[in-house]
C-alpha cells in the first residue's frame, strides 16, 4: 500500500523540512512511513479513537509529532465517534450530536513558511465531504494533498463532490490510485 507514496517522495528533494498532516491518522502508519521515508519531517496526527492516538503514540515515537485526540471539520461543530462494524479503523463522526468539537484547519497552528513542504493526507470514512465543503483557503497551502476517498462507502451520496470542486478550482494535479487521490 505504502508504494503509492513513493510516487510523489521523488519530488522532495534537499534538506527542506517537511510537515505531514495525519487526518484520519487511525494508529499512525502513514505517519510511521513518512518519518522513516524522509529525515526533517514533522508530523501533526490527528485522529478522532483514543485508543487509536496512544497506538498512534507506540507506532511513532518521534519528538517533532504532535498528537490531537478530535476531527477536522469545514468549521466547528460537536460530533459523536461512531463504529458501525466495530472495526478500529472504520471510525467515522457523526456532526451535530454529542460533546466533543471539531477543528478545523487553523485550529493546528501550522507556522507556513516559504522554505519548507507541506503534505496533507486525509482518511476520513466519507467525512470529506463536509471537509472540503467551506472554509478550505487554508488547504491551498499544502503542496500536495492525499485523500482515501470513500464515495464506494456511501454510494449514490456524491461524498467527493466538494473534494473534486476544491481540486478543480486549485493547481493540483490529480493521480488515482485505487480509492485513494493525490
């Protein structure tokens, strides 16, 4: 599964330091690769299961990562974690129940410098569609975007519409693999 990033690894090149967004991180082995692929890297885990963030924690071990228990979302609103198959990489969150809030991309702080790459991977079990739906000014700045898209998940529910919007408006350049885009 890992070889797909080794598609775009090419393209960084020297010692400009890289962060890697981690949304949807579920135990953190997308993270794990990319700090083992590439060696001024910090990465920003992000994952709504806490039991997941500490097995995220145990996969990563690195000082330059930060771990945040919580959702990205297009802006903020509560939400619940729910697991329709009890499989613990198919948690997904419920918007407008429940007491926890998501984030939302300024939430994390990121400090963009001219100098360095910016990697954004996103897992997120359909929840893309509210993502990309508004307030994405802020996901422009990341040099490349990876997205598991889950519109085979939810069929009949348009879930990557405001993804393909969002990429159609911008400068990528769109690559399939699988379920997966870059």
């Amino acid at each position: 599964k890992f070889q797909k990033y080794k598609t775009w690894g090419k393209y960084f090149t020297g010692d400009r330091p890289i962060t890697f967004v981690d949304v949807g991180a579920n135990i953190g082995i997308a993270s794990f690769y990319m700090m083992n692929e590439f060696k001024k890297i910090s990465t920003i885990l992000i994952e709504p299961d806490c039991a997941n963030i500490e097995l995220s924690k145990q996969n990563t071990r690195n000082k330059e990562t930060r771990f945040i228990n919580g959702a990205l979302s297009s802006h903020r609103q509560s939400y619940n974690i729910i697991n329709e198959t009890g499989n613990n990489n198919a948690y997904r969150i419920k918007l407008g129940e429940g007491t926890s809030s998501t984030l939302c991309i300024d939430d994390l702080e990121i400090d963009y410098e001219e100098t360095s790459y910016y990697i954004l991977k996103i897992d997120i079990e359909g929840h893309e569609r509210n993502l990309f739906s508004d307030g994405v000014r802020n996901f422009r700045k990341f040099h490349i975007i990876i997205v598991e898209h889950h519109d085979w998940l939810f069929p009949g529910k348009a879930i990557s519409k405001s993804l393909l919007k969002f990429l159609s408006e911008g400068r990528y350049d769109v690559v399939g693999n699988g379920n997966t885009m870059f």
